[in-house]
C-alpha cells in the first residue's frame, strides 16, 4: 500500500517539477523571442516552435517511461 502512494507522490513531484520549469521558460519566452527575431526572424520562430514542442515531448517520454515501468 506504501508502495503506491510513494508512486503518487512521485508522479504528482516529477509533474509540479516539470510544469514549474515549463512556467518559467514560457514566461520569459516572449523576450527571448524577440531578442532572437532582432537577429534573424526565423530563429526567433524556431525557438518558439521548438519550446512549445520541448513541453509535450517532456510529458509524452515521461508516459512512455511509466509505461515500461509498469510491465
């Protein structure tokens, strides 16, 4: 029984940790941006895009890992 809520609580720590950082990098996103856009319009664009992407491909690897774990 332990077990599970040791597992819960680990869960719920890793996504606060996860989406606390993910806060953080969105809110100074707009002036990386625009400080990056200054040098060359895609780059800023591209550091837009690959944000947003870093933020589901955390959460997708993080579900494939529970998954292998859970066999």
């Amino acid at each position: 029984m332990t077990d599970k809520k040791s597992e819960t609580r680990s869960t719920a720590i890793a996504a606060a940790i996860i989406l606390l950082a993910a806060m953080a990098l969105l809110y100074l996103m707009p002036d990386i941006i625009v400080r990056l856009g200054n040098v060359s319009p895609w780059l800023g664009t591209g550091f837009g895009v690959l944000v947003i992407l870093a933020f589901f491909l955390v959460f997708w690897l993080r579900a494939r890992y529970q998954r292998r774990k859970s066999r």
